[in-house]
C-alpha cells in the first residue's frame, strides 16, 4: 500500500516533466486562469475520467461527479458548481454523461441496503419509478439495466433545466445547452442520447419560472 502511494507521487512528477518537455509554458498558462466552454456531470466512477474520454485538456472542461451523475434539486454542492459554471464561467455546454454498467443506478434496482448511500439511492429508484411500466416491460435483465442508465440521465437533463440557475440564464439571453450522454465503459463510446435542452420552453409548464 505504501508503494502505491509513493508512486502516486512519482507519477506526477515524471507527468509535469513530460509536459513540460513538450510545452515550457504549459503550466504558467493554466495558472493564468480558466475559460470551459463545458461544465460536465458525470459519475464518481473511476472509469469515466471526463477529460481523457473526451480528449479535452485540463483548463476545457469543468468537473462535478457524485454517485450515477445526480441532479438533486436540494444539493447545494451541485448547485454551487453549477452556479458557478454558468454564471461565471459563462459555459455554453451542460453534460450530464451517466455510464452503462453504473453502480448506483444497479443499486436502484434492487432492494439490498448498502449503508449511508441508500438515501441518496431513493433519489435514482424514483426514476425507476417515473418509467417503471416502460422498464418492467423489458424481460432481458441486462437491457433493462442499459435502458434505466439512460432514462436516468435524461431525467437529470431535465431537471437541471428546471432549476433557477439554468433557466435564469436563458432569461438573460446567455447561450446555453444542456445534453445527455451515456458513456459505454466495455467500448469507449459515447452515445448522445439526443436530448437537448436550450429554453424552458421545453419543460412543462408547471417548471417553466417567470422572472
């Protein structure tokens, strides 16, 4: 274990020296600042590093994770991040990219407690919920699970464009895009699930706030 850990650190160093063997200024620019054009919400898994699977360098894409890349309307760290992102940062693009294979939302589809997180579970099983005749009605276990993976991110696409951030934005004219992507962990690909959000308009009226 301790080997591992002191590798970690020698990672980073022969890291900044392949950087700056190809690049001297590489790190005096990033320290300038930072402009995303993209504010990403993924999942914590390990295996879905958001830079590396878009190709993007660090300083283009701004990052928040949690367990199967939730947007609940009460957490206060997703809404700072997501304030942030668009009200200051001024991104133009809002990804919300859940995975195939995702622990949280297999979770979701059983009824084992696993401890503090099954309350941040409920939040995933009310999707199952929301589309439980569509998912009941698919006999293949393992279809059922790729189908709920992406109907939970399409949810969260949704409810990001319900929050005051999102939609306060659009009010003040400021371009902005909310997508759902779903990242295949066994191939690489992404699969853009197609829903694009860029007015409230979009939502039912009951969500649709007036400023």
């Amino acid at each position: 274990m301790k080997d591992l850990y002191q590798n970690l650190v020698k990672n980073n160093r022969k890291w900044v020296e392949s950087k700056l063997e190809s690049d001297p200024q590489y790190f005096e620019r990033l320290a300038q600042g930072q402009t995303p054009p993209v504010l990403w919400i993924g999942c914590a898994d390990s295996r879905v590093p958001a830079n590396e699977i878009i190709g993007a360098e660090p300083g283009e894409v701004f990052v928040h994770r949690n367990i199967a890349n939730m947007v609940v309307h009460s957490d206060m760290n997703m809404l700072s991040v997501l304030d942030y992102a668009v009200n200051v940062l001024k991104v133009k693009h809002v990804i919300v990219c859940g995975h195939y294979g995702c622990g949280g939302v297999n979770a979701a589809m059983d009824n084992k407690s696993i401890g503090l997180i099954d309350n941040w579970i409920r939040h995933i099983k009310a999707i199952y919920r929301l589309h439980k005749k569509e998912l009941d009605g698919i006999e293949d276990k393992q279809e059922r699970f790729d189908r709920f993976v992406e109907l939970n991110v399409k949810e969260q696409v949704y409810d990001l464009a319900k929050t005051s951030i999102v939609q306060g934005a659009w009010q003040n004219n400021q371009d902005l895009e909310v997508h759902g992507w779903v990242y295949g962990v066994g191939s690489g690909i992404i699969k853009d699930l197609q829903v694009n959000i860029s007015s409230n308009k979009q939502l039912d009226e009951v969500y649709q706030l007036d400023f």
